[in-house]
C-alpha cells in the first residue's frame, strides 16, 4: 500500500508561484500539465482531461479504436457563451445528446438533455437559476448520473459508456463549469464546487473501480483527472482547509469525499489565506494508484503522473 505525505507548511512556502509544469512518461502523449490560473490538463493517447480559466471550457474525453472504423467514445465538454454536450457510442453508429442554447439571448434559459440507452440507468437532473444547462448521455446497464446545478450561467455534462458506472456533479455558486466522462466498469466520480467564480473541473476514467473526488472552493480554480486503468484513487481539494469534503445536491442527497487510502495531511493549517487563481492536474495509469493533492491560498499549482504499467 502506498503512503502519501502531504505537509500544508510546504504548500504555504510555495505559494504565490505561477509556473507551468510537464511530466512525461513512456508513451509519446503521457504528460500532466497545470499552469496556475489558467488551464490544467492530462493525457495519455486518445485519453485525455482538460480545463482552461481563460474562456472558460472543461473537456473530457475517452476513446477506444476497436478497429478501423469502430471507435467507442466517452466524451463531455462545456464552454463559454453556455454550451453543454455529451457524446458517447458503442460499437457503430454514435449517439448524442446536446443541449445548447444561443449566447446573449437573455432571459431565463436553464436546458437539459438526457439519453439512456440499456437496463437500470439512473439520471437526476436539477437546475435553479439563469442560463444554466446540461447534458447526460449514459450507454450500458446500471448507470447512475446526478446533476444539481444553482444560481447562474452553470454548465455540466455527463457521458458514461459501460455499466455500473457512477457520476454527481454538484455546483453551487456563480459561472461554474464541469465535465465528467467514464467508459468501463464500477468507476465512480464526484465534481463538487462552491464558494466563488469561475470554478472549472474535468474528470476523466477508463477501465475499472476507479474513483476521483475533485473538491474547489473559492475563485478561478481549475483541475483535471484523468485516470485509465483499475483500482485507481485520485482526490483534488482546492482552497479548502479541511481534507474531507461533502456537498448537498438540491434534493438533500449528499456527495463527498476524502483521501484515498493511506493518504495523510500533517501539518499547520493554511485555510485562512483563502483560494484564488488554483490549479491542479493528475494523470494515473495502471492498477491501484493513489492520488492526493491539497491546496490553498492564491497562485498555487500542482502536477502529478504516475504509471505502474
């Protein structure tokens, strides 16, 4: 079992710096990537998670080439000017679900699609607010997706491919945007983000039992996970001083979270100085991976890549 030591005096000594990192790994495309305040991402091949402040978008995408036409595909996007899709397909013919609407047309515009192909697939949506909309696609047996959405101009988009797959995205607050995507088995993933302005979050897994909690509270914070393989554990908690976290949807379910498995946090809490301008990105690939990343404060960054294949 791995251990990981994550000290917040040493996240304090290095606050304030703002500088990109790249971490490669075998594959040509293996690299993890965050620039503080302004985008994180993780790659691997056709895999990738991706969140950008400037602009505003969060992409998550999953592709497996079956042959040399054939691609299944598990993939969420939203954008500025409030956009929101979901894709996914199976072998064959794709289908979508999208739900758009026009930028600068005012008025109320919350808008939902969702789309369900198979057996026992749950999907909850609920919207309180302004020009807010989402899309939920979900292919396969025994899906569950839940989206709650408050207050102004949210986006979210959920696309699962396979069975037994779990997604909440829950946001509470001003211009938020998520995505998340899943293409496997019993992968399970939580987008919590509250408490400011301009929160993005990308989650992205391929393979089996994987799970990743992402975290943010405050303003322009960005993350992305991505993570392929099996067992995997992958958990972002930005400007928020406490490392176990939980969040209620609008119809009193709660979501959360905390570390992953032999994870542990020492040292003096920061959470006074706030959070503005995070970011963070994980990339994971291979069986039974733990990741944790803590921040707090203004400009901070973190990248992360690990691979046990």
């Amino acid at each position: 079992m791995k251990k990981v030591l994550l000290s917040t005096v040493a996240i304090l000594a290095m606050s304030g710096a703002a500088f990109a990192q790249t971490t490669g790994g075998a594959g040509a495309n293996d690299q993890s990537f965050a620039d503080a305040g302004e985008s994180a991402s993780a790659v691997n091949t056709n895999d990738s998670a991706s969140a950008r402040v400037n602009g505003e978008s969060a992409s998550a995408s999953l592709a497996d080439f079956t042959g040399t036409r054939d691609v299944t595909r598990s993939s969420a996007s939203v954008g500025d000017d409030v956009i929101a899709r979901a894709f996914g397909n199976g072998v064959g013919a794709g289908d979508v679900a999208r739900a758009q609407i026009r930028p600068g047309s005012g008025g109320e515009y919350n808008q939902n699609v969702q789309f369900q192909v198979g057996n026992d697939n749950t999907s909850i949506n609920m919207q309180v607010g302004t020009f807010q909309e989402s899309a939920t696609i979900q292919l396969g047996d025994a899906n569950t997706a839940l989206i709650s959405q408050r207050r102004i101009a949210n986006e979210a988009a959920i696309s699962q491919v396979g069975d037994m797959n779990n997604t909440a995205l829950v946001q509470d607050g001003v211009d938020n945007a998520a995505a998340a995507a899943a293409y496997g088995t019993m992968n399970t993933s939580f987008g919590l983000q509250v408490g400011g302005d301009d929160n993005i979050l990308a989650s992205a897994q391929a393979g089996s039992e994987n799970s990743a909690v992402t975290f943010q509270k405050g303003n322009d914070n960005t993350a992305a996970t991505l993570q392929e393989g099996t067992g995997n554990q992958s958990f972002i908690n930005q400007g928020n001083e406490t490392v176990n976290v939980e969040l209620a949807a609008i119809n009193g379910d709660r979501f959360g979270g905390g570390l992953p498995t032999g994870a542990i946090v020492s040292g003096s809490s920061v959470g006074s100085l706030g959070a503005v301008g995070n970011s963070a990105a994980s990339l994971q690939l291979g069986a039974n991976n733990r990741s944790a990343i803590v921040q707090t404060g203004s400009g901070n960054e973190a990248v992360n890549y690990q691979s046990n294949r």
